[in-house]
C-alpha cells in the first residue's frame, strides 16, 4: 500500500512540474533570474551557485493602483556605509497580497533622475516578514520605469526582487529601506538569502 501511496506521489509531483515547465509565465521569470545570475556584477564565476530564489508565483505578479505624489522637497535615505541618499517621493502603490492591503511607496533618485539614462528609473526598495530570515536582513529591491504607470495602474512582480550589492561584497552604499515601505506580510518571491557569506 505504502509502495502504491508513493509511486501516485511521484507521479502527481512530476505532473505539477511539468505543468510548471510549460507555463510561459513560469519560463520567462526563470530566464530573467538566469539572466540575472549570468550578467552580476558583483557575483562572480563559481560563486553564482550560491543564488537561491523562491519558486515563480503569479501569486506575487500583483496589479497596484498608482497614486502620484508630488514632492520638491524629498528626504534622504541611510545607506549601509552610513552615508546619505537624496530621493523624492515619486508616488504610492496599494495592492493586496497575501489577503493583506499594503502599499509601498516608489522612489526617484535625484542623482539619477539627471541623467539622460535614468531619468524614467524609479526605486522601490521594502522589508517584509522575511526580511532577516529566508531573505536578505536589510531588505530587497524592485525598480521600474515611469511608462510602466498606466492610467495610474501598475503591475508589481515581486518574482523579480533581488538583494543589494552590500548582500554580496563590502564597500558597496546601499539604500536602506525606509520604515514606511515595510509590509506587513511575508512576500515569498524572488531572491533569497545569498548561500555564501563575505
């Protein structure tokens, strides 16, 4: 009985990964966090095995309503070499996740939104509840560009949020997140915890 209790196991575990192979959501963010991997930066060589992300969820490839905000002044944002960041506050997402209405508040550089290359990047650093646990203890990043707002609608894939560089090698001046993009659930997408400390 024990043997037959397996064997329908295995075959109802291969058919969940199959049907995970084939759909195109699934192969897309796989091959954005394989990109991702193979063009680091910071990470090098045989090091790149110790990437760990959170299996792909469209769970997590959440539609926000867009709410603009209009700062002059803005503020500045700690970084982890103790030095300061000045950012405005460029707008504010509401969503639900995980039966939970959060909302993160989205970010532009104002070192960045001066160059011609990154003057349309917007920042979204945040904490959740695994935030110090399964994932990185200062938190995780998503970025994303100003035509990505339609008619005050966004969508959010936190599939692809990953760690700074400060995760990986010292010298780096990450941006801390601010207690005001802290969610209060725990948002079990895209990376984890770097395998390998420095």
């Amino acid at each position: 009985m024990q043997k037959v209790f397996l064997l329908i196991l295995g075959v109802f575990l291969y058919s969940i990964n199959v049907a995970q192979k084939k759909d195109p959501y699934v192969e897309q963010i796989r091959a954005y966090q394989e990109n991702y991997v193979s063009t680091h930066e910071v990470v090098k060589k045989k090091d790149k095995k110790h990437f760990r992300f959170f299996p792909v969820s469209s769970a997590y490839n959440i539609s926000c309503s867009f709410e603009k905000i209009t700062d002059t002044v803005g503020f500045t944002m700690n970084t982890s070499a103790n030095t300061l960041k000045h950012y405005y506050r460029y707008g504010k997402l509401h969503f639900n996740v995980n039966g939970a209405h959060c909302h993160l508040f989205v970010y532009q550089s104002k070192d960045l939104m001066q160059t011609e290359k990154y003057r349309n990047y917007l920042f979204i650093p945040f904490t959740d509840s695994t935030t110090g646990d399964e994932t990185y203890g200062s938190g995780r990043y998503l970025e994303i560009s100003i035509p990505d707002i339609r008619d005050n609608q966004l969508q959010l894939d936190f599939n692809k949020a990953y760690n700074p560089y400060c995760t990986y090698a010292a010298g780096y001046k990450c941006p801390i997140p601010p207690k005001e993009n802290d969610l209060p659930v725990a948002i079990r997408a895209g990376e984890m915890n770097f395998a390998k400390s420095h």
